[in-house]
C-alpha cells in the first residue's frame, strides 16, 4: 500500500511498477479485509507531467481528462482479481532515504495519512483505529523518500525490490 500526501508521486510511482509487469490492487481507495486489502477500481490518475511513465501502461492511448482545467488523466490499468495480503505500506513524502518504522511511530504514520476520520461516525472511528493499529503491527511500514524528478524513481524502486 502506498499512502502519502496529494502529489507526492503514489500513482506515478504505481504507474511505474504496473508498467515494469506489477498488478494493481486498488487506486485511492482500498478497502481492509482482516490481513488483505479488497480489490478496487482499476484505474490511475496521473498528471501529464508523469507522462513519460504513463505512455508505458497499454491504457494510455484510451486516457480521459480528469477535470477540464487539469492536466491529470485517468488511465485503464489491469487489476487482480482477488483480495491480495497486506504485507507492507510505503510512506512516500518528498526527500531521500528509505527507513523502516515500526510500533506507535508506524501508527502515528498511518493515522496521519488518512483523511477518512473525518467522515466517521465516533463507533466506525474506533473500528478504523483498531485496524490501523493491527495494519502497524503485521506490515511492514516503511518511510520511502521521493526526489522531484520522475527520472529518479528507478533507482528508488530498486532499493526498494531489494527490501523484498
């Protein structure tokens, strides 16, 4: 799973990994199931900006516009088909270096990149906490930093395939 705050390179970094031959889960909303993370919608939105990264997946020929005064495009991905384990989440933010973190910093790591509480009533916010308190303790949680240029992300992927 790949959390972190809007434009920090989530799908530009999914975009790279679909077009290196991974499977997408889910897009901006995936929904928890005990240890897995149910399939969602199997689409992208990427910036024009990522293009170069874009024109690597077979739906880019078929991408739609976002909104009209945006260059962000939605794009058709190939998606499993079944719930997949959640075995790790990737805090992306914007820098360098790759750090794993684990207990109540990983917790504090995932409440605060989660907008859904807002919208919780106090009962579902308990359940959300619970889940993401045993989400910090079975998966690995790491912070990944991403530099500026799209042309940095190779080898920032490969220290990560390194991880496992």
């Amino acid at each position: 799973m790949l959390v972190g705050p809007s434009g920090v390179g989530k799908s530009t970094l999914a975009a790279e990994w679909i077009a290196r031959g991974a499977q997408l889960v889910a897009d901006d909303l995936g929904a928890l199931d005990g240890d897995a993370i149910r399939v969602g919608f199997g689409r992208l939105k990427l910036w024009d900006s990522a293009s170069a990264v874009g024109q690597r997946l077979a739906g880019w020929a078929e991408r739609t516009r976002v909104h009209p005064d945006h260059d962000k495009f939605s794009v058709a991905v190939p998606l499993v088909s079944e719930p997949r384990p959640l075995l790790q989440v990737l805090l992306l933010h914007r820098g360098q270096g790759i750090e794993s973190v684990s207990g109540s910093d990983a917790l504090l790591q995932l409440l605060a990149n989660h907008r859904l509480p807002e919208i919780l009533t106090p009962i579902m916010q308990r359940r959300w906490f619970e889940a993401m308190s045993g989400l910090a303790e079975r998966a690995e949680v790491i912070r990944v930093g991403l530099p500026g240029p799209l042309e940095a992300l190779g080898p920032v992927i490969g220290r990560l395939e390194s991880l496992g």
